[in-house]
C-alpha cells in the first residue's frame, strides 16, 4: 500500500482525526467489497475518522454475498461502520446488479459522489476518497463528464486543477508524484492541446502541491519531451524546438528556485524513478516530481512500478482528495477476490495530506 508516514500523522486523538469522506464507487464494481476489506484493518479503522458515503443495505448485501463464498476473508461488519445513506430512488437502487455498470448504477454512484462533495464544501470533511466509477454507467444515466476528477473541480469552482499519481515504494521508501499535463483525451489530439499556457498551469500546481502538501521547497522536477528522443532537433516533430524547449527556458529564469530537468527524452525519462523504486544503488538524485504531457505516458511506467499501490490524487482542489488507481473491476466484482491495497493505499495518503495542510494551519 502507500505506507503512510506516521509522523506526518498530527492531531490524531480520536477526536482530531482526519475526517474522510469514502464514497462507495459503483455499486455494481468491486468498490464495497474493497472497502469493506480496508475498513477492517485496525491501522485504518482507528486512526482516520473515515464516513462511507453510500447506502448501508448495499454494503450488507455484499458483506453477506462474501462472507458465504468465504468466511476466513476479514470483512468489516457494515452495522458497525459509519454510513450516510444516500437516498435512491427504489427503480434505482432494484436495478443495481453486482458484476454489470448499467445507468442504475452509473446514476447511484453519481449520487453518492455529488452528496460527498457537497458535505465537504460545507466542512463536514476535511477530504474525499472515492472508490472506483464507470465513466459508461455515468454516461448512461445522463452525466456526461470524462471522469469524477472534472466532477470535482466543477462542484468546487476551481478551473486549475490535476491528477497526480502518487505511490511510496515498499522497496526504498522513494515516493513518486507523476502529474498528467493531459488527462482521458484521445492520443491524435494530445500535441493541439498541449501548449506553453497549459504546461504552465499545471507546473504551477505541481509546485504548489509539492510545497503545501509534500513540504517540499525547492523542488527538482522532471519534464518529458512530446516525441521519440524529445524530437530529435526537428527530425521526429517540431513540437520541442517549436514551443517546448523556449517554454522551458523561460521557466527556469522565472522560477530560478527550482531545478527543472528537460525536455527528457519519454523512454530514458523513467529509468532513474524505476532504479529509486526498485533499491538500485546506480540511482542518482531521482526528481521530486514528474511532469508527463499525456496519460499513457505518465502511468504506463506509474502503474508498472506501482498498479496495487499508486494512488490517484486531484489537485488544485480546497480539499483533499485521493482515489485507487484501479477501474470497477466487474468481472470479478462480488467473487471475493479483489485486492483492498490500493482503496487503503488512498484512505492513509489522504491522511497524510490532510494532516499536512492541517499541521500548515497551526
């Protein structure tokens, strides 16, 4: 999981713990059965005052399913856990079906999501963990956005905002914190998109998620070139001598704190996080930060070094909020076999990154 640093934990007296919001993800996907698996550990039950957001008969529904197919798995016991229900129509909620994303479902998990967010806006939370949505089912049942994160920066007023992939090796203690300049749009539109405006935008979250949330000033961050070899001076696309390479440049004299490496090349770009992630000692100074312009290439190599620990964080939010880095899984939702590390991997960096903005207030 993302092995939480204790030591960041502040305030954790039963009463100042951080309060999260879990919201349950699609009904139909493994979302409750990870999150009835992540609830039972002590190590997340007693120190994080953690809500489920969803409804309470759904989650006995799969606590029972799990407990017949096996009994040795350790489940929380829904009646013990703290659960707001979220009021769903009954031709909703009869059409939910486990292991299937239908509009009932797409339409319950948005429910669940847009109560979250609202509770949190109003102070209730001081963070959101989500489980795992089907961008399909939200489509079906009339919601028409690309994922949960521009759901969140819509409710929350913001125009600036990322998603930043987090995850601490198990191996060396090494975080990685990759940043998409470009998120869930098709490849043959990635380089119109990118621009000097754009990447400026998200190095300035980046920085500032860097200092606020990770504590760290002066930051050295790595930026991956758009083409094969970075360009190859023109000969594989123009788009680095074009706009990228000035780009930077500038940057480096505006921001003359910070150590900005690049255009790396994208197949050489992640050789020095895999040595620090792995314990190779040939691993020089690996960056504190990662800036990859489109989404396959920040999470092809996050996800290979990471899949059941990286956890997806939005930032440029007034609050915090984390979610696993894994899909609904409905093809073996409700089996009992789904992995609970990376739902657990998200509720304690969450966690963390609240009690460091907290720990910033004092």
């Amino acid at each position: 999981m993302y092995q939480v640093n204790q030591n960041q934990i502040v305030n954790s007296s039963w009463e100042n713990r951080p309060r999260l919001a879990l919201t349950l993800g699609d009904p139909g996907g493994i979302g409750p059965e990870v999150i009835l698996k992540a609830l039972t550990d002590p190590d997340v039950s007693q120190n994080f005052d953690v809500t489920v957001i969803g409804n309470l008969d759904l989650l006995i529904q799969t606590h029972t399913k799990l407990t017949f197919i096996n009994n040795q798995t350790p489940l929380a016991n829904p009646a013990q856990l703290s659960v707001i229900d979220v009021p769903l129509p009954g031709k909703i909620k009869d059409k939910i079906i486990i292991g299937t994303g239908n509009q009932a479902s797409g339409a319950a998990s948005f429910a669940y999501m847009d109560y979250a967010i609202a509770q949190t806006l109003a102070g209730k939370f001081d963070g959101i963990v989500t489980g795992p949505i089907a961008k399909s089912a939200w489509k079906a049942a009339g919601y028409n956005y690309p994922g949960q994160t521009e759901l969140l920066a819509e409710k929350s007023g913001v125009e600036r905002f990322g998603m930043l992939f987090v995850a601490r090796s198990p191996y060396t203690g090494w975080t990685i914190r990759t940043l998409l300049a470009t998120t869930h749009i098709p490849l043959r539109q990635v380089a119109d998109t990118l621009t000097p405006q754009l990447l400026t935008k998200k190095l300035d979250l980046l920085v500032e998620c860097l200092e606020k949330d990770f504590g760290i000033e002066k930051a050295r961050i790595a930026i991956a070139g758009l083409n094969p070899h970075s360009g190859e001076q023109g000969q594989l696309g123009t788009e680095e001598i074009d706009w990228l390479i000035p780009w930077l440049e500038q940057q480096r004299q505006n921001r003359p704190n910070l150590q900005l490496e690049g255009p790396i090349p994208p197949d050489t770009m992640w050789v020095k996080p895999g040595q620090a992630w792995y314990g190779n000692t040939q691993s020089q100074n690996p960056a504190d930060g990662y800036l990859a312009l489109y989404h396959d290439q920040g999470l092809i190599p996050v996800k290979l070094m990471a899949f059941d620990r990286a956890v997806n964080t939005t930032i440029g939010l007034p609050f915090v909020r984390t979610s696993p880095d894994h899909g609904t899984a409905f093809d073996i939702a409700g089996k009992g076999i789904a992995d609970a590390t990376s739902i657990k991997a998200a509720i304690e960096l969450a966690a963390e990154l609240v009690s460091q903005r907290l720990s910033q207030t004092k």
